[in-house]
C-alpha cells in the first residue's frame, strides 16, 4: 500500500513537472494513476501540506516552480543517477552517512527540503528553513584521514566559484569553509568521515545554502540570495552547476594548486579573526593559510600561530 502511494504520487508529480507550469486536468490525473478525481484531490492536497508548491484551478494543477523541484526525475544523467530527495529529515548528514554504510556510490548527494535539527561546527543548530537547498556529499575517496581536507577546500572554493558565475555576485571563502556575501554568512559547510582501519570509509560534506528563504531574522549576519537580487532563484541550476563544478575540481587532487584557488578566493587572509575552538580563543591577523588547510595568524605580539580547527569571525 505505502509503495502504491509512493508511486502514484511520483506519477502525480512528473505530470505536473512535464507540464512545465502548465495545467493538467484532473481527468489527465486520474487516468494516468488510475484513481478517481477524487481520490487525485487527496493525493494533491496530501503533497501540498507536505510542501509542494501546487497551485490547484477549476482546469486541473500546476507546479508553482517546476524549475525549483529537485526529485531525481527532473535531473539528467549522470546528475540523476547521484540524487536521494527527501521533504524532510533531521539532518541531511545523518540519513546521509545511513545511505554510506548502506552502499551508496562516491559522490552521492542527499538533499531535504527541510532540516528539523540542521547542525553547524562545534554543534551549533543550522536554521534551516524552506526554500534553501540543504545538502549532503557521500564521499569514498580511496585516502587516509589526514588528506581528506582537500575535499572541503574543494567544496567551497567550488560552490564560491559557481554562485559568482551563476549571478555575478561577489561571494567569498572564509575559512575554514563558510561563504560569505559581503559580511553576511551565505553558505556554511561541516564535514564528518568514519574510518576502517588506517583509510577513510566514508566522507560526508554537508552544506547548507541560503537561496529563496529568509534568514534575516532567523540566524545572525546570514543573508540570502533571494535577499540579494530581489527574485526567486532555481536552486536545481545552482544544484547542477555545483556538482558538475566540483566533480571537475576533485578529478584530479592536487592538493597545493586548490588550496591555491583557494586563497584567490577567501576573504579571509589579511582581516584581523577571532577562532573559537571547543576550549579555547585565539584572536590575530590572519596571515595565510598552509598546504595542510590550517590558518596561520599573528598575534599582537608577531608570534605565528597554526590553527587546525574552529569557528572564524571576521572582526
């Protein structure tokens, strides 16, 4: 029964998707998946208070923003193949790293249209409300622990190169991974891995973007692109062009030439920063930021010092 549903509501939904905005009839509905019109009225009403965005007339239903749905069906190969969509978890790492030890391939993503209990660094909560895109890479890279950092440097040096591309904005880096947009927070990452042995099993990148929802009064100095250019954006585009533009970036690790492209980016090197660790505080100019990732500042008195972990202000 629940499969039943399952697969009529797709059916519902690559209708209206194909439709591109337009109207499909009830009837079309109804024959499609083989229930009464009736029936197609609680399935619709059902994916509404779930939070589809359909829009129901006395001709039949449209999606509000087809451009924006992002089930697998509206995606085409390779893209297709890597996306596992949910309305709504507690966090996309998590059901993230339950797909990794169930066998999900390398570069898998999760993505949720809601978060109940997003996380950032060191714990703290990730306000994840509708309309942004809410992510998590799978990761298996065939590497031990201590290389696997790259692969956040990729991320957001990606991601940063992307949203510049997309909509001639000027997002930058900060490290060791959040996006900012002018002073604003635009973007934040976190990443997990779990071991066997003295190699990686799984790495998992998680990534949250504030794209049409409003973080304003939600979260401190956050901003969002819809805040920015003052219209809805598709974040299947921004989807799209992320992971292709990571995928590029990751073919070939070089692990001194990103963090290069890296620094090209960042907003970072040359403000004065505090970095918060579990127990400690660490305030300076940030100076540069080595081969390993790690941020190099100097203190007042001009010692250097190597900072591997921690949250980063911009004072």
């Amino acid at each position: 029964m629940v499969n039943k549903i399952k697969n009529r509501k797709e059916t519902i939904l690559k209708l209206l998707y194909r439709a591109d905005g337009g109207t499909v009839s009830g009837v079309k509905i109804s024959e499609a998946t083989q229930i009464s019109r009736v029936a197609v009225w609680k399935h619709i009403s059902a994916m509404k208070q779930s939070g589809f965005a359909i829009d129901s007339t006395p001709k039949g239903y449209a999606l509000s923003n087809p451009g924006d749905l992002l089930l697998p069906f509206c995606f085409d190969p390779p893209v297709r193949e890597q996306i596992y969509h949910f309305q709504e978890v507690k966090t996309t790492m998590d059901t993230a790293k339950t797909l990794a030890r169930e066998g999900a391939p390398h570069l898998s993503c999760v993505v949720a249209e809601d978060q109940t209990r997003g996380r950032g660094r060191l714990n703290r909560e990730w306000i994840s409300s509708r309309g942004g895109l809410w992510l998590s890479l799978i990761l298996k890279p065939s590497l031990p622990p201590p290389l696997v950092y790259i692969y956040n440097f990729a991320a957001s040096l990606s991601l940063s190169r992307v949203l510049n591309q997309l909509f001639d904005v000027n997002v930058s880096v900060k490290w060791p991974n959040d996006l900012l947009l002018g002073k604003e927070k635009l973007a934040g990452m976190l990443s997990e891995m779990e071991t066997r042995g003295d190699m990686v099993r799984f790495l998992i990148i998680g990534i949250g973007i504030n794209v049409n929802n409003d973080p304003g009064n939600k979260e401190f100095k956050a901003v969002s692109l819809k805040n920015i250019l003052k219209e809805t954006l598709s974040r299947k585009q921004i989807l799209i062009a992320f992971l292709t533009e990571f995928q590029n970036t990751i073919r070939e690790i070089n692990c001194p030439e990103i963090i290069n492209q890296w620094k090209k980016q960042t907003s970072t090197i040359g403000s004065r920063v505090r970095v918060e660790t579990f127990d400690k505080i660490y305030e300076g100019r940030a100076v540069d930021v080595d081969e390993t990732g790690a941020l190099i500042i100097e203190d007042d008195q001009q010692n250097h010092r190597k900072i591997i972990y921690g949250d980063c202000f911009h004072a």
